[in-house]
DNA sequence: GTCTATACCCAGATAGAC
DNA sequence: GTCTATCTGGGTATAGAC
C-alpha cells in the first residue's frame, strides 16, 4: 500500500486533537487546517468534505484498534492488565482517535457508534478469553470505559490508580474461584 | 420561588433530548423551539442566547443531582445498589440531563465539566459512606460512569445486568473484609 | 409572553489559478 | 498538491409588532 501523504495524516492528527481538546463543533475545517500547517483549499483536496474527514478518522481506528487487541492477547501481564493500562495512558497513539471518536458519537455522526462497537466487542472477547467469567469480563471492560468516559470529559490524565484496580479484580476473580 | 412558565421548562427539556439524541449541534435554536412547541423568537425571550440555556440546563442539573444523592443515601437497598440501578434506568428524569451535560462538556462548554466533577464526588462520597472502602468506591462509580457512557453513545438502554454487577460488589467486599 | 422578519456571521464547499 | 477567492446555507441574535 502506497504511503499517503504526510500532509493527510498530519491532518487526520490535528482533527483528532481539536476534538478531543475543544469539541468537534470548534474542529472547523478552517482550524483543522492551520493546525496541521496547510489552507482549507489543501485540506479539502485530501478530504473533500467534513464527513469524509471523520470517515478518515473512524478508518485510523480502526487499524489502530485492530493492533490493540493483538497487543492485548500478546500481552505478557494479561489483557486485563493491558485494557487498564491503556485506558489511561495519556500520550498514546490510540487515546486521541479513540476519544475523537468517542465525542464524533455523541455529536451525532452514527458511524462512529458503529466503530466504537466494534472496538468494545473486541475488548470484551479479548478479556473473556483471559479471564473465563463472562460477569467479571464485563465488569472490566465497563470499568475501562470509565476511565475512558473521565479522559473525554475531562481532558486529561484520569488519576485512577490502575494498581489498586488490579488488584481489586485479582481479589474478585480469587473469591469467585473459590465458591 | 416563583414557578417559571411552563414554556421555558419545556424547552429546557427539549434541548436535553435533542442533545442526547441527536448531539449538541442538531440542538439549533429552531429545533428546540419546534421541539418545546414556540417559536425561535419565544425561546429566545425565555433564554437570551445558547449559552442561556445551558446555564438554565446545568442549573437543572445540579437540582436533580441534590435530590439524587439525598435518595441515594436514603435507600433502604444502600447507595451502591442505588447508584447502579440508576445509572442504568432509561426513562428516569435525571438521566437525559445527565447525559446532555456529558455531551455538552465534550462539545466544549467548560462549565459543563464542572457541573459533572461535582456530581461524581458528591456520588463517590455517598458511596464511601456506606462501603467504607476508598478503593471499592471508586471502582464503583467507575462502574457506574461506565454505564452512563454507554448510554451516551449508544443512545438506549445499556443491557447491563445491574444485579450481576451487585453481586460481583458483594463478593468483593466480603472477600476483602475476611483478608 | 410570544410572534415574524430580518440582519449578521461563520462554517462548509466550489472554482479555478499556480 | 496546495493555494486564494467566492458562493451558499444555516445558526445566532436583534427589532419591533401583536
């Protein structure tokens, strides 16, 4: 695959930011454009319309996504240890796409639901495979949207302490073997 | 304190469900008013600007917040069971001002995240009070922001088995207490 | 207290030069 | 492949009638 043009992903990047940092109604062409150092008319020549810049964005997910999970199964400390830690690793290649994403949904752009499903179901699998408990799988993923759900709102580090969350589920997971 | 006209609560609540629905930019003036059943010039004397009636959608908000964490410490099931059945009931009146205010914060109105960082600790208090376990209270509204996110972006009823979560809560502390 | 009409502005998109 | 210039639609807000 041929590799696309610096300028398309350095603006795909500085969508994602714009939305994640101020909302998707403040990633304006216009904006998007001076953030990634070329005019409206270049970015419309990449993107030739605002629907298929997020169309861009969903298709980065996606990829990035599809690594994550690999990531995830192939992780030494477990996927539940992977899906925590990533939630809140701000400063990651897929934070920024994800909660773009996030907000592109509930701005009203129903393929991003779609995708975001799809990330979801993918991590769910993924911890079932680990864990073996469909109810503490859940439980897992639900937690990491949380997590995610603080970094969108809020726009930072999330502060949650991913030790003490391990730890619980290590706890749960002992106590339901056990009974 | 003087009972506001009927039209200006309607619109407040029209706003709230187009912003759920459709997100914060299909909520034009012209729709909500359509929505609440006046006129964009009728809305317009209720609420001077858009920024009005967020402020007036947030001022609703921390109403409804108050009212919550009273029955929440107030349920005879214990506020945990409260928070979590909450989060997932679809229909309540609080949950589509909660919701809009997220996605008003993600669509870039600061004053909305504050509204949402003080609903989260007065949660978390409430929850610590009875578990008395700082790091299951966390957890626990994690598990509850969680819920709400779903709901957020898909936009229904979330398919969370509340009592499978309740158990999970239970055996936790049972097992954490016995060690 | 609510309406219509209208002014204003800005984002999205097109045309065509370089 | 990127630019400038320009058009258009729609969302916000004002003025003033009823």
């Amino acid at each position: 695959m041929a590799r696309p043009p610096a300028a398309r992903q350095r603006a795909l990047d500085a969508f994602a930011h714009i939305v994640v940092r101020d909302g998707e109604r403040a990633a304006a062409l216009e904006a998007v454009a001076r953030a990634a150092g070329i005019s409206k008319g270049g970015l419309l020549y990449h993107f030739g319309s605002k629907e298929a810049l997020v169309a861009g964005l969903l298709e980065h997910l996606a990829r990035l996504t599809e690594e994550d999970v690999a990531e995830m199964r192939a992780d030494p400390e477990g996927a539940t240890a992977h899906i925590l830690r990533t939630s809140a690793q701000f400063g990651s290649d897929f934070e920024p796409v994800y909660i773009a994403t996030v907000n592109l949904a509930q701005a009203g752009y129903d393929e991003a639901r779609a995708a975001l499903r799809a990330a979801d179901t993918a991590w769910r699998e993924a911890v079932l495979d680990e864990v073996g408990d469909e109810a503490v799988a859940r439980a897992i993923v639900l937690l990491s949207d949380g997590i995610y759900a603080h970094a969108a709102v809020y726009g930072g580090p999330t502060g949650h302490d991913i030790a003490e969350l391990r730890g619980l589920i290590a706890q749960l997971l002992a106590a339901r073997r056990d009974s």
